[in-house]
C-alpha cells in the first residue's frame, strides 16, 4: 500500500526508534562425528535438572518472542519495558498469547497485515485465516516505518479476540509504548485502525445491484482506506469471529478526503459477529463506522473520535445497546457529530440513489452522547441524519452545545424523512422514544441540499408524533448528566421505553432496563475495568489512563 504517513507521526516517533535494540536470538546445535563406533564410555554423572527460563517481573521485557503461537513471530528487539514481536504480513493461524501466558511481550503491527486472503462474496475464493488473540494482548503499530498500518480480516476469515474485564486486549501506537504521546493526550490518528469484512448485504456496491433481501453475489466495495480490500456478499448471519473487551487507541489515519481509516472499521461485517465491551479513544477519524452489514453491537465507549463518534451508512441493518461517546472537546475535524446517518453513495459514479437496498436501518437504545464541540462547516447539531437512511433512538441522553439534530433529505421525493414505504424497505420519518434532549441553541437545525430542505419545524415533529413518544425537548445539561456521565434524577425520572418491542423477528437483541441513557447510576459497572481514563471521561479508578499500559 502507497505510503502516507503523515510527518507528524514520523517526527513523532523516529526519536524512539533509535532506542529499538537488535536481538540474536540464534542457537547452535553441533552436528554428530563421523566414522566408527568408539568403545563406550563411561555412564556420565546426571545432568543438573534445567533452569527454568524466568518469568520476567513488571515492567522487565521478555527474555524471547513465544513460539507457541502457530505461526513464527519475528523478533525485533526491546522498546521499553517490551520484547517485541512482529506479526507476520498474512496470517493464515497465529495465536498471540495474552499478557499471563506471555509476560513483557508487545505484538507489532507492521504495515498491513492481513488476516486470510479475500474469500469474495460466496466464500468460494482465496483462503481464510484465523487469528487469535489472548486477554490482555498487547498490539501497537510501528509508527516509524513507511505504510501505514492496519489489521483487516478479510471476507471468509475470524479474529477471536476475548479480552477480560480485569485484563482487555489493547491495540495501539507506538509511541503509547515509548511515552512520547503528545501533551495532554491529543495524540490521535498515530496508526490505522482494525478492519472486519464480512459477507453480509450492502447497498454500496461498485458491481452488481442488491435489493432489500440483500441476495445479490455480485455487490460488493473496496473497504476505504485499503485500496483494493472487498467487503460485501448474501449472507446476513456471517461471522467475522469474537471482539470482546477491547481498546484502540490513537488510531485513524486520513488518507485523502473521503478515504480514511476508522478506529474500528466494520464493512460488511454479519450479525454472526460477536462485538461487545469495546472502547476506541482518539481516532483521528471516526470512532466506529459501519459500512453496511448486519453486525450488532454491545457495551460501547467512543472517547475522543476527531470526526463521528458513530457512524453507519451503505445499508446497515443492526441494532447497539449501551453506548457511551465523548466527543474531544477541540476537534480538528470540522465536521463532526456524535452520530453520523447515512444510507448509500457510489464512489464510482459519484451518485446518491437514497433508494439503493437495502436500506440503512439502525436501531439504537441506551445511549449517552456528550456532543463537546459542534461542527464548523455545518449548522451545528450533535447528530446528522440524511441519505434516506433510517433511525430510530430510544432510551437515551443527549447533550450538545448546539442544535440536537440535523435531518438532510438531498433528492425530490425527500426519501429521508417521507412516509413509511414496505416496498422500498422504509419505515417512514426517524422515530425516537424516551429521549432526554439537552440542546445548546434548538431543537433542531435545517440545512439545504440541493435545493431541499427539512424545516426545524418538520424536524421538531418527528419527537411528538406517534410513534415517537415520552421525550424530553426542553432538556438543560445539568439536568441530563452527572460526573460526565451518570444520569441524574431528572434523567432517571424519565419512563424507559420497552426496547424489545424493537427485536426483529427470531433476536432477542435488545433487553428492557429501568432507566434511559447507558448507565443506571454508580452501581452500575459495565464500563469499568476494561476502559481506559482520559481528559473526554473517567470510568473508575479501575481502568488505567489511556496515555499509560
């Protein structure tokens, strides 16, 4: 893949780099004599019983790379307190030991490294891999070489990532390992991200033409940022393996405009996936961004995403539960939203059929989005729903400096925000229930696109108009949140709607809880241990700072 580091993470980094020690780890073994065989000799004296290789103590780096892992591991030397370990370009299956089977030893990720090769959309093609991964893992990116680096698992191929709540699988920057993040930890955008492509439906596709079945073999798209790596196919149940208990941090690197890796990049990921108990803290780009697929996902932390905390286009049909988003409170990127709705965007045409199927269709309860710093280049909001994508939002609190909602509808028949339509896969206007809005200026904030425009007015209606319900408008910030998060007795007093009266038919997806937003209060402790602190939110003395390891 082309180079395009940016200079920053080179002048960052390359200070640290000349710390990075060669190791020998060569052995001899002598070959055995010629010609006949001697007398015997003597029986020897025993051997001395081996002295166990020591386990290193904290902080001491690891004597040698294992060598259990399925695949070889290439030692490159020691950073810090680390022996580490490269990870091969292709896996086809590695088993990275976890931090107890594995003491003082770091996982590099080197440029790309691909899990399996393309299976293409029938899972016919090329040869899957598998990688797996120990709790408390430690894998950073080599920030100072020329690539960029990233981890796709591509379409037919598994990650079994199971991190603990005591122990969570960190992925992450050099420069996390050396101690040379920027001041006040701004770093971000230091490495690329992790990638799951999977098999399931999308609407984008540069071949072929789906529908809202999602059965087309030929539709699928190069995941952005990679080039040339494919995502997409029919099968709505595939798997891409476990992502449990698990941080990325600094990641995200804007290739170009419009092309750039996410912390966690999910296209066309199925609802096979297991994807639960995951934070991503400062990417530089996105948080999370799901392009199309079917996976579900649990118990989410975004902590200083630059751009969305969360965003879902080209056709995802899923639903989360439990998600908390902190957005950095001097963001760069100009254009950002806790929550970014699209539905689909051809990259060859340069069209937007709003209609293409399936439709974006994302269902969301329990959430608590703190919107720090509104777009620039925008009408300020804290989320933006356009394309002709589907929302509906219940249970949740949300709190902006500026107008809660943008709805953008860019084509005649204002495909985002008219009538429900069974046959074109559309339930018709976004639906929210037992939301507390705490909105800085209004409500919410209109903005034309191409010559159309989705009034305040409209938009204001979309919170009192069955089958929206129980939602708070006139909400303040003192009244939404406390200690960054937790709600208050204002919040807890607002009555919670059933979320699984959302579950499609044969999930059982969503669960009912008592309260709105995505903790019930101090007792509540989903989140603690396997985050990270930071200056966006603290989750207990429990989770370590995220500067730290």
């Amino acid at each position: 893949m082309a180079s395009f580091k940016r200079l920053s993470l080179i002048l960052l980094t390359s200070c640290a780099s000349l710390g990075l020690a060669a190791c020998d780890g060569a052995s001899s073994v002598a070959s055995p004599g010629e010609g006949g065989f001697p007398a015997p000799a003597p029986a020897p004296a025993p051997a001395p019983a081996p002295t166990p290789t020591p386990t290193p103590t904290a902080g001491t780096p690891a004597a040698a790379c294992p060598t259990n892992t399925g695949q070889a591991l290439t030692d490159t030397g020691v950073i810090g307190n680390y022996r580490v370990c490269r990870i091969p370009t292709l896996v086809s299956n590695l088993t990275l030991p976890g931090a107890a089977q594995a003491p003082g030893v770091a996982y590099e990720i080197n440029g790309r490294v691909d899990v399996g090769t393309d299976r293409g959309t029938q899972g016919l093609a090329g040869s899957a891999g598998s990688l797996t991964i120990g709790a408390g893992a430690l894998l950073f990116a080599n920030t100072t070489n020329t690539e960029n680096d990233f981890l796709i698992v591509n379409r037919g191929s598994t990650i079994n990532a199971q991190g603990t709540a005591t122990a969570p699988i960190i992925f992450t920057a050099q420069a996390n390992l050396t101690g040379t993040l920027p001041a006040d930890d701004a770093g971000q955008g230091l490495w690329g991200g992790v990638i799951l492509a999977g098999r399931a439906p999308v609407a984008n596709c540069t071949t072929g033409v789906n529908d809202a079945a999602g059965t087309s073999t030929t539709c699928e798209n190069v995941v952005e940022g990679t080039g040339n790596a494919l995502y997409g196919g029919n099968a709505a149940g595939d798997s891409s393996g476990v992502f449990q208990y698990v941080q990325i941090r600094y990641s995200g690197t804007i290739i170009s405009p419009n092309n750039e890796l996410q912390g966690l990049t999910l296209a066309g990921t199925g609802s096979g996936t297991t994807i639960s108990n995951v934070q991503i803290h400062n990417s530089s780009d996105d948080g999370i961004e799901l392009f199309g697929g079917t996976a579900n996902l649990r118990n989410v932390v975004i902590t200083g995403a630059d751009d969305d905390s969360l965003d879902f286009d080209t056709g995802w049909r899923g639903m989360v539960q439990f998600l908390i988003t902190a957005q950095k409170p001097n963001n760069t990127t100009p254009d950002n939203f806790s929550m970014e709705i699209d539905s689909s965007f051809n990259p060859t045409t340069g069209a937007n059929p709003e209609d293409a199927l399936p439709r974006t269709f994302g269902r969301i309860s329990n959430a608590t989005f703190i919107h720090t710093n509104p777009s620039t280049s925008n009408p300020l909001a804290a989320i933006r729903l356009r394309g002709g994508a589907d929302l509906t939002l219940v249970n949740s609190i949300l709190v902006t400096p500026g107008a809660c909602l943008l709805t953008e509808a860019g084509n005649a028949d204002r495909s985002t925000v008219r009538a429900a339509d069974a046959a074109l896969q559309d339930q018709g206007p976004p639906r929210f229930n037992s939301i507390y809005f705490a909105c800085g200026t209004q409500l919410a904030a209109q903005n034309g696109v191409n010559q159309v425009t989705v009034t305040t007015a409209e938009q204001a209606a979309f919170f009192t108009t069955a089958p929206s319900t129980g939602n708070t408008t006139n909400g303040t910030a003192v009244g939404a949140v406390q200690n960054g998060f937790y709600p208050t007795a204002t919040t807890l007093a607002v009555a919670p709607f059933a979320a699984t009266g959302l579950n499609p038919a044969n999930s059982a997806f969503f669960t009912n809880t008592t309260y709105i937003g995505a903790v019930s209060g101090p007792n509540d402790t989903w989140f603690q241990g396997w985050t990270c602190n930071s200056n966006r939110a603290t989750f207990g003395t429990t989770s370590r700072a995220c500067s730290a390891l």
